[in-house]
C-alpha cells in the first residue's frame, strides 16, 4: 500500500463516528452505539449531529459483519502497517551496516592473504 493510501485512510478513519460499531439485530443495518453508565445503548451519531444507523441496501449479512468489523480493526490495523515499515525500515539498516562490514573485513583479509603471499616469496 502506498503512503497516500495509508495517509487517506487515517484521514477516514480519524473523520468518522468512533466505535466500536455493530450489526443491528436484524444484520440490515451497522449501528455505531456506545453504552452510558446506566448500560443503555445509545448512538454515538447522534451527538455527532447524524444518524445512528447506515442501511446496506442490497447487500448482505455478511456486507454488514464485513462493514462493522473492518471499521472496528481499522486503527489497530493501520498501527500495526506503522509498527511493522519501522521494523522494515531498521531491518534495511541493519542489513546496510552488516553489508559494509563484511566488505571491511574482506578487503582486510585480502590484504593479509597478500601479504602473506609476499612474506612466503621472501623467504
């Protein structure tokens, strides 16, 4: 995925309704609800000025299952793309520094052999 992409969907992400999001009981719809401290169920949207409820006409149970559980795991999935280019990043230099070291230590090794070579047509 490139940057922009990555870049476009934390601007999505950070824009819409905050989770977690849900099926409704029928499966026609994902509601976005949080619960109170009474455990009422109450939509996030609506302080949002919005809707509660975004209907999937045409689709499936499965389309609203999808919608709900790919939003919810979208931050921690564009995290982990975070988490893992640093590693892919530091990995690079680690392999950047092991390569220039071991062209060190064969340029250093020729020039022992070379040197012996010279110290054995001495003698």
């Amino acid at each position: 995925m490139h940057a922009e992409q990555l870049a476009k969907l934390r601007r999505l992400e950070a824009a819409a309704t905050p989770g977690p999001w849900a099926r409704t009981a029928d499966g026609t719809a994902v509601m976005v609800a949080w619960r109170d401290d009474k455990g009422t169920m109450l939509p996030e949207c609506w302080k949002r000025g919005g809707h509660p409820k975004l209907t999937v006409r045409g689709g499936t149970l499965e389309d609203t299952a999808l919608i709900a559980a790919a939003r919810n795991a979208l931050p921690a999935l564009l995290d982990l793309v975070d988490a893992l280019e640093v590693a892919v990043h530091e990995q690079e230099a680690d392999l950047a520094m092991e390569s220039a070291m071991r062209m060190m230590a064969e340029t250093k090794v020729e020039t022992l052999l070379d040197r012996v070579e010279e110290l054995e047509g001495e003698s």
